[in-house]
C-alpha cells in the first residue's frame, strides 16, 4: 500500500487529537487542550467548531506541517444517522447531519466531520469519517424487545471494535468476512461486539443502558429497580446519566480512576474488589451471550482499550471465557490509526468508498409490530 499522507482529527469533550501520518506511521501527534471555562461559553456543540478550528491551526503551524502535502483528512464522525460499517467521503449531507446532530446525540464527535472538511479544503483534497459511532449492522433479531414499540439500537465503540478485528485477522492471516470473532473495548466505557463475517451483528447499546457496568456507565439494570428510583425522585436525565456518565464505579465508589480502584482491591478494600470483579464479572457474562448469538462459531475473542492493560482484567476474563475461544489482548485504542488504516485502504483501492444519504439503515416502520 502506498504511503498516503493523511491527518485524522478526533474531537473530544475537553480536548481534540491530532495525528498526521504517512502510511501507517504517525508523524505526528498532538492532544489539543481546550480550556473548560473557554468551551464553557458555548450553549451548542457545534458553536465551538471556530474555537477549535483556530487553536488546530496554531497547533499545525507549530509544527511546520504543510497542508498542501495531504492526501486526504479524515474526522472522527458522530450526529449521523444509522448506518452500514465502512469509510464515507463528507458529502453536503454528512456535513448538515454531522452540524445539526441527526441522531439527536450531541457528541463532540459532531465536530469530526466538520473540521475534517475545513481542513481537507484548505489542502484541496478529499475528507472523510471511518466506521462513526452510528455504525449499525445489527440483525433484526437483535433489534426486538418484549415491548410494543421500543426497539434496540445500536451504539458502539464502531471504529476501535472494527479496527481491532481487522488488526487481529492481519496478525492470523485471516479475512475478517470471512471468521467470526466476539470484540470488546473495556475503557470508561464498555462495549461488546457479536462479529459475523465482516458485520456487527450485535452489540451492548453503550448509550441505552445496556451490557457490563463500567468506569462511568451503570449497565445494564433491572426495571423495578429503575422505577424505584422513579418513586424516589430521580428524573429521565438523571437515569440518562447513569448511563453515560455517572453510573459504575462512580456511583458505587464517587471515582471513575480504575487504576486506583484495582490498587485499592489490591490491598484488600472489600468494596473496591467487589465493584472491580463484577464489573469483570459482568463483562464475561455477556461475552457469553455474545457466544451464544454466534451459536459458538467463534474464532477468538478480541480484548482492547485502556483498562486491557491491566493484567488481571485480562486474566480474570481469560479464566471465564477462554473455554469459548481463544482470548487476545490488544491494548489501549487504534482511533487514530483505525481513521487513518480505513482512508487509506479507499485510496489504494482496497475498499470502496461509500456514499452517505441520510436515511437510516432501519426504521420502525420495518416491523410488523
């Protein structure tokens, strides 16, 4: 594969990564940090695109990078709506849905395809966004619940899980359309993957309160439990937030610092070991029922993100599960190197490049009920 050179930006909510590469080599990192009380005068998401636009472009001047050289800039995507795995060029669609926040998630992710398109015309070359975190390939299976109505969807850490199999099926000369693995990224959040031939058949919804408790998120709960908090005054946005931000570790023990937490059960803390081994717990139970989605034709199952360096995590899950597949640990995050990975194979050919159209992958009026 040619050396593309290519600059993939990933937004955050108190800072945006860059990193410029040439072929799979990153060049060129930087982590731009963004002052809370600055972003704080904001009332949208999409009111700090200037902000952050001015503060990147100090950042590459810096570093004497010439936008010029570019093959291409790539964004982390996110407002979309639901959508096949793959890389989309920003087309005018991609770009309103992206601003505007389609899927009703306002996420900094939003600003991925925004600056990736400031950025890409200034070098007179192409942007684009690599599996967005509205990646859906969820079976229709999947999709029922025992309500009227109410349906799963799916939201997932798309582009680590997908680069991480792509990783692993390189390392194993495997093809990933062809194997199936079970793929989990275990950070402040937790997702778990069912992949059948190349498609993510299943998930945890990260965002809907579902799978393992995690850093940060509560997981999955039981409903009278959750209408008890109802009774006791808590409000549709406080069991939101339980879901995303305030839920796990920090409800249980008042800190998401997983580091310490393991420390602390490592000197005998009984409440720190108990949330630490069933957050493990919790999270090879539902390997399990991932297994079970695949009917037990599995490969490997693939471990990445932060709290994968942990060796007892690892360990821990190994023991539970290895009776499934094989387990294999990659960790810490292939964002940056997943954007960059997935543009490059469009611009050598290797892949097709999708178009975006804004109409959701599935809807409710597909069912009959």
């Amino acid at each position: 594969m040619a050396e593309y050179k290519i600059l993939t930006i990933n937004p955050g909510s108190t800072s945006t990564k860059i990193a410029y590469f040439e072929g799979k080599k990153a060049v060129f990192t930087e982590n731009v940090a963004h002052d809370s009380s600055e972003l704080a005068q904001f009332d949208r998401l999409s009111q700090q695109l200037d902000y952050r636009k001015t503060l990147i472009e100090k950042c590459l001047a810096d570093s004497s990078m010439t936008l010029s050289d570019l093959d291409a800039v790539v964004g982390r995507g996110g407002g979309l709506m639901p959508l096949a795995g793959g890389v989309y060029e920003v087309n005018d669609q991609l770009y309103r849905d992206a601003k505007n926040g389609a899927n009703g998630v306002e996420h900094p992710a939003n600003l991925g395809p925004q600056l990736a398109r400031y950025f890409a015309r200034k070098a007179s070359c192409s942007a684009f966004v690599v599996n967005p975190p509205d990646t859906d390939e969820y079976q229709d299976l999947a999709r029922m619940t025992g309500v009227k109505g109410v349906y799963r969807t799916c939201h997932l850490h798309a582009l680590n899980l997908k680069e991480t199999a792509l990783h692993h099926a390189g390392q194993q000369k495997e093809v990933y359309q062809k194997v199936n693995y079970i793929v989990c990224h275990i950070g402040g959040g937790i997702s778990i993957s069912a992949h059948r031939r190349g498609q993510m058949i299943d998930g945890t919804d990260i965002v809907g309160g579902e799978g393992p408790m995690a850093p940060t998120r509560a997981g999955s709960l039981p409903l009278t439990g959750v209408a008890e908090l109802l009774n006791e005054g808590a409000s549709a946005s406080d069991l939101r937030k339980l879901c995303t931000k305030n839920g796990g570790f920090i409800s249980l023990l008042g800190s998401a610092d997983a580091k310490a937490i393991f420390a602390a059960a490592q000197r005998g803390a009984e409440a720190e070991q108990l949330a630490w081994d069933s957050m493990i717990y919790q999270i090879a139970k539902t390997i399990g029922q991932m297994a079970a989605v695949l009917k037990g034709d599995i490969q490997a199952i693939l471990l990445s993100g932060g709290l994968v360096n942990n060796a007892d995590l690892v360990s821990q899950i190994t023991d539970y599960c290895q009776w499934i597949a094989p387990v294999y640990a990659y960790p810490g995050e292939f964002e940056m190197q997943a954007m960059a990975n997935g543009v490059s194979r469009v611009l050598a050919g290797q892949e097709e490049v999708k178009t975006y159209t804004g109409r959701p992958v599935w809807t409710k009026e597909a069912f009959p009920f």
